[in-house]
C-alpha cells in the first residue's frame, strides 16, 4: 500500500501515526480462495479478498473516506500439478495484494 502511494502521489508516508496528517486504517474481514472451472489440466481459482477501510484525519478525527466492505478479486490459472499450484498461488496473492493496493489508492484519490 505505502508504495502504490508513493508511487502515484505526493503524499510522503510515515510510520508513527502520531506524526501523520490522516491515518489509513484497514482489516480484512474475510478472504475466499476456490476453484472455479477445471479444463483438461488446469484450473481456474477466484481469489475474493473483503476488507474494511477508514482514513482519518488525525488532527480532528473526520472520516475522509471510507469503505466498509470493499472486495477485490483475481483470477488465475494453475496445473492440477501440486507442486505448480503452490508456486502460483504464491505468485497470485502477490499479484492481489498489487491489485488490492491499486484499487485502494485509486478510491480514495477519486474521493478527493
């Protein structure tokens, strides 16, 4: 997340919240992993992740924006191989939190 911020704004990002204009609070509330199509030799899996979302200016405590049920999803294809499953599936939780945070950073600019 820090770095899909740094990357697309100018806002600077720091670690004690004390010291931060707004803070981006975030649980994920639920994540759902299963195969959705089976072809020949591979499998598609759906990847849901559910999350809660709050950023607060710290100063005065508003809620500058919020989203408490968003959910991001992926797809990808695996070999019914084990052992390639769990290489992509490594792969594919990289890929989703990528797309978690893109998403996330992308709300919250359209907000403003």
């Amino acid at each position: 997340m820090a770095r899909e911020f740094i990357a697309r704004t100018r806002y600077r990002i720091v670690s004690d919240p004390n010291k931060a204009d707004a803070v981006l609070r975030g649980t994920v509330t639920n994540y759902i992993a299963g195969a959705t199509i089976v072809v020949q030799n591979a499998t598609a899996v759906d990847v849901h992740v559910y999350l809660q979302l709050s950023l607060t200016e710290r100063a005065t405590g508003k809620v500058l924006f919020s989203r408490p049920a968003m959910e991001v999803r992926e797809r990808y294809e695996v070999s019914v191989d084990p052992k390639q499953y769990f290489e992509e599936s490594d792969a594919a939780l990289d890929r989703v939190s990528r797309t978690l945070a893109q998403q996330v950073v992308t709300a919250i600019l359209e907000n403003f």
